[in-house]
C-alpha cells in the first residue's frame, strides 16, 4: 500500500507516557491524524531484556503500519535506547525515536547539576553516555532512575500528594540548591513538569525532548512532502492500547490534560 500525505502519524510507547509526546504533536501539528499504541499490557518496558523489547517495538509498529502510519514516532526512549537503529532497517516509512533533552538542558548554559530522569535500561545504554559526551563537556550529569514513577504515571496519577512524595523519594539524596536542569529521559516523566518544579523548587529548568521530536517531525514530513494539506477542526486520533479500555480512557483524559497545560 502506498503511503500517502494524509494517513495519520503512528506513535507508541511501553504505556501511557508517549501520550505526552502525543499531545506535542497534536499542538504543533494541528492538521494532522495520529495513531497512538500504548504497550501498557506489558509495560514497564525497562524491566524485561533488550530482545524482548525489540520484539514488542516491532509488533507496535507492525500494528501502526496496519493502521496506514506514514511516519512511526517511537515515543519511549527506553525503546529508541534499545531498538531504533533495527526498526529504521525494517520499514520504509520514517523512524523517528525520542532521546532524553541532554543536548536542550546543555543549551540552558546554567551552572549547576544536570539530572537525567529515566529508566534503568535507557540510562545504562550507549545513546545516553553517547548524548552525554557529544554534547555535555563540562557539565555534571547525574543518572535518576526513577521507577515507581512509571508505575503512578500508569495508573493515571499525575498530580498531587502520591507523586509528589515519590518524586520526593527519588531526589532524597540530592540538594535541589544544587541543581539547575532536570533532564526529562522517559515520556511518562512529561506529565510530571509541574510536580517536579513544585517539588524542586521554580529555579529547576525542565529540559523536555517532546517539542524537539515533534519540530523534527514536521521537518521530515516536509521534505518527504507527506505533510497533509486538509485542515480540519478537532484533532483526530485514535489510541489503542494493550492494557484494554482502562488504559485507553486514562490516556484520553491524560490527553486532554496536557492540551490544557500547553495551550
Ligand atoms: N515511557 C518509557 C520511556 O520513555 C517508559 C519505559 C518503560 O516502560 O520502562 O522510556
């Protein structure tokens, strides 16, 4: 089948998280369709083996390949980490893979720590040391796994007490007074900026790589020329998910939160 301008833009993550990454691109691509698979049947990615998580990167975008996507968003940088580079050998429609914002946080030029907030298998891969060395002479970055926030941001938790007391928990042994950046390293940590400031403190940057990927998005559309040219009224997106209906409605009200937040 032919991939034509307007078929919609796939995107998947292990769960919930890429929706974040999902609201970017319905604010900056506004024209655009989109189909959003969420892995939250099996989620969190971290917690299984390399090969497992590139078999379920390849049935995610089989899946969105079905659906008629014309370009694949994978929205999880735990994937990206483990299995962008064999995803861009199998289809032929571009690839694009979310990265933690090291090169954005950088940018910011403050003094002060950089921390990287992902999971344990994105920290530990070469992208992020790569990222680092690339782009960070000079700067001290220090690595944040943070699980159980993957786990609250699942469950639909975003806001309040509970996740405010687990970002608490996760930053325990650092000084806020010490830190300028937060680097935000796995998409369901872009539903948590608000908290995180009001955990950290309003001098706390939030390096966010969701605006990037999507900017980037557009660029590559563009020259594929597979940008549509309808315009239309109400974002049309279709959102699947392993985990069944729960799942879907979480990421639909989820959804509409971060519209609100960014618009
Ligand atoms: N949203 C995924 C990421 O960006 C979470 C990973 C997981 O499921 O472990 O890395």
């Amino acid at each position: 089948m032919g991939v034509i301008k307007d078929n919609p833009i796939g995107m998947f993550d292990s769960g919930l998280g890429g929706v974040s990454c999902l609201g970017q691109g319905i604010y900056l691509l506004p024209n655009e369709r989109f189909v959003y698979f969420g892995d939250s049947g099996v989620a969190p990615y971290a917690l299984l083996s390399k090969t497992e998580v590139k078999n379920l990167c390849f049935n995610a975008c089989d899946f969105l390949v079905e659906k008629a996507a014309k370009a694949i968003v994978v929205a999880c940088n735990t994937a990206t980490s483990v299995a962008l580079a064999d995803l861009r050998k199998k289809y032929d429609i571009p690839v694009l893979g979310i990265q933690p914002a090291i090169k954005p946080a950088v940018s910011f030029g403050l003094t002060g720590k950089i921390i990287v907030m992902a999971t344990s298998m994105t920290l530990q891969s070469k992208m992020v040391d790569n990222l680092i060395d690339r782009y960070g002479e000079g700067y001290e970055f220090v690595k944040l796994p943070c699980r159980r926030l993957i786990t609250l941001v699942e469950s639909g938790t975003i806001d309040g007490i509970e996740i405010e007391g687990a970002i608490k928990e996760c930053f325990k042994d650092l000084d806020p007074n010490n830190i300028s950046t937060v680097v935000i390293g796995c998409t369901h940590f872009g539903f948590l900026k608000k908290a995180i400031k009001k955990v950290l403190g309003n001098h706390i940057r939030i390096a966010d790589p969701n605006e990037g990927i999507i900017r980037h998005l557009k660029s590559i559309l563009e020259q594929e020329n597979l940008l549509t040219d309808k315009m239309i009224d109400d974002p049309m997106v279709e959102i699947y998910n392993s985990g069944g209906e729960v799942f879907i409605e979480n990421s639909k009200k989820m959804l509409e939160k971060y519209l609100l937040r960014i618009s």
